[in-house]
C-alpha cells in the first residue's frame, strides 16, 4: 500500500504527471474520472508566484473531485520557494510537489528544474527547509541525473528521504537526453531495492501501455507509475491500464460517441475555466489523439486545431460523430 504522508493511494497507484499547458484542471478532471489515482497541477514558478503572476497564480486552482490533488511548484531560490509555499499551502492541496526534473533550458538556465542536479547540496537544503516549512507533505519529481556520467540518483534519493521528503518521482532519463532514447528503469528499481529506503518511489518515462505499467509494477518493483505523455487526449489509459491489471485482457477502446463526448466536455470545461480564447487554444494539442486512428480525417484535424471559435470546434465535433459515429475501434 503506497501511502504520501496519511495518504492512502493504493496498492499501485497511477499518477497524472504534471505536465506545462496539459495537466490543468479540465484534464485533471477527465483523468480521475477514468482512473488516475493521484494528479498534480501543471509546475508552477516559484518566482511567478510571489510576483503574483496570474499565469503562475491561476494554476493553484484545484477541486475537490481531484483529489489527493498535489500542487507542484519550481525554483533554486532558497527565500523564493519558502514564500511559495505558504502561498501554495492557502490553496489546500494534498502535498506539494518540487520539480528537480524539468528539463527545458528555460528553467534549467536560471539552476531550476533539472539544472538542480548539478547542485546536489542545494537540492537537499531547499528539500529539508520546505519540509520544515509546511505542515503538508513534500514530495519530489526528479531525474536520474545531468547526464549519464553523473548519475546519482541512488544517493540523491537516500538524502531527500533522510530530510523528510515522502515520496520520490523519477523519470529514467538524465536531463542530457531530454526525453530522447528510451527510458532506464533500472536505476529507479536500485532505488527502490535499496534497503534504506522506506518511502514510495513511483516510476516515470514511457509507460505508454498497460503491459509497460505491469512491468514496471512486476518487474521492477515500483510503488506506482506516473503517466505522462499517454495521457495527452487519452484520458482513458489510466481505465485501460487498471482493467489489464484485473484481467489480463485488454478494454475495449473507447467508442467514436465516448470520444466526442470527452473532447466536447474538455473544451467545455476549459472555456469555463480559461475563458473563449485560452479554452479554446489549449485544448488543441488533445485533439490528435482523441481522434487517433480514424481514416481520412485530416480535413477535420485541421479545422479543430485552427479554428479560433468555441462554436466552429463544436461544430466539427458534431460533424465528426454524425460522419464516423458508426466506426469500429479495433485497439
């Protein structure tokens, strides 16, 4: 039974990544419908947070349908991530999350992110204060390592615990390979076999079908598997993922009605949430994926992903159910 803190997950819990302009609150909420055990907000800056930014702010927005529910937050600024926390803690999530992971240059320039481990001590430190700082638990997505001759992830995850973190993320690629190659789970399992540690350590990295999360549980042993990218406009791997796990069968794809209906609500949900124009912009990237594996639809395609008003997209998604309602999806 993996547990966060007083927070009971399971026996194998899935984890909704948090993932930049995917993970919000409209996605979150189609994903635990369909099974995800545990979600995390979109990363948020720490130094965006105490400016106030309304980007950074508007991502503390949480419901009670989400939870366990952790806010996961940024930054390699000792007084900046302290003041975040008491900022994130007013929004009543489960835990709090830090991002020692993200690889993108943007952050990793300013020591953020994955630019973290190239300052262990640093990583450490900031751990043990926000620990200290809050009375919910801590929890931290990370990588293996900088890259692959300093990967340290053994001894890394051994100190964060010893701080008081309650849970480890790791995703089984350095930040040299941004998300290149092919995920390493070996050194998240050493982690995990490591006879100090005693705290749920959940896998991250191309779980990208239900026998890859059996694998992950079986054959190496992980706590849980976080899902990210699988997820993008498929908020029913997590249901498919748990059915294969009952029977060891494969569920049947969602329907061309289920698909439209989710993609329907998505939108709806964002526009409530972002406004028209936000709503409607950032549910683009779903829409491929919703509709994955349908012939000739690329006429379609185009429209829902150009088109700038909520009433246009409606409209392509009424024209794609009466066109292919009566299609059959195989896998």
């Amino acid at each position: 039974m993996a547990k966060i803190g007083n927070i009971e997950l399971g026996a194998f819990p899935l984890l909704l990544a948090p993932m930049e302009d995917v993970s919000d609150p409209p996605f979150r909420a189609l994903c635990k419908e369909q099974g995800a055990d545990v979600v995390y907000t979109e990363f948020i800056s720490s130094e965006g947070l105490i400016r106030d930014a309304a980007k950074s702010v508007m991502k503390l927005d949480i419901y009670e349908r989400e939870r366990p529910v952790g806010i996961q937050i940024f930054g390699a600024v000792m007084e900046s991530m302290l003041r975040s926390v008491e900022i994130v803690e007013a929004s009543g999530p489960d835990f709090i999350d830090i991002n020692f992971g993200y690889p993108v240059k943007k952050v990793v320039s300013k020591g953020a992110g994955a630019g973290i481990l190239r300052d262990i001590d640093l990583m450490v430190s900031l751990t043990e204060a926000m620990v200290k700082h809050t009375k919910l638990p801590i929890t931290v997505k990370t990588r293996l390592g900088w890259d692959h001759d300093s990967i340290k992830i053994l001894e890394v995850a051994e100190r964060l615990q010893d701080v008081g973190c309650q849970a480890i993320a790791i995703h089984g690629r350095t930040r040299a390979q941004m998300y290149k190659g092919e995920a390493n789970w070996a050194p998240i399992a050493e982690v995990k076999n490591n006879a100090r540690m005693h705290i749920p350590v959940f896998g991250n990295g191309d779980v990208d079908s239900p026998e890859r999360a059996v694998e992950m549980r079986d054959q190496y042993g992980l706590d849980g598997a976080m899902i990210g990218r699988a997820s993008i406009g498929n908020p029913w791997f997590f249901k498919q993922v748990k059915h294969y796990f009952e029977t060891g069968t494969h569920a049947a794809p969602p329907t061309l009605s289920e698909r439209v209906a989710a993609a329907r609500r998505h939108l709806e949900m964002s526009i409530d949430w972002k406004g028209e124009q936000l709503g409607v912009f950032e549910t683009r990237r779903h829409y491929t994926n919703y509709f994955k594996g349908i012939p000739d639809f690329k006429p379609y395609r185009t429209r829902l992903v150009t088109s700038d008003a909520s009433v246009d997209v409606f409209a392509t998604l009424d024209e794609i159910e009466q066109e292919f309602g009566s299609m059959v999806f195989t896998h």
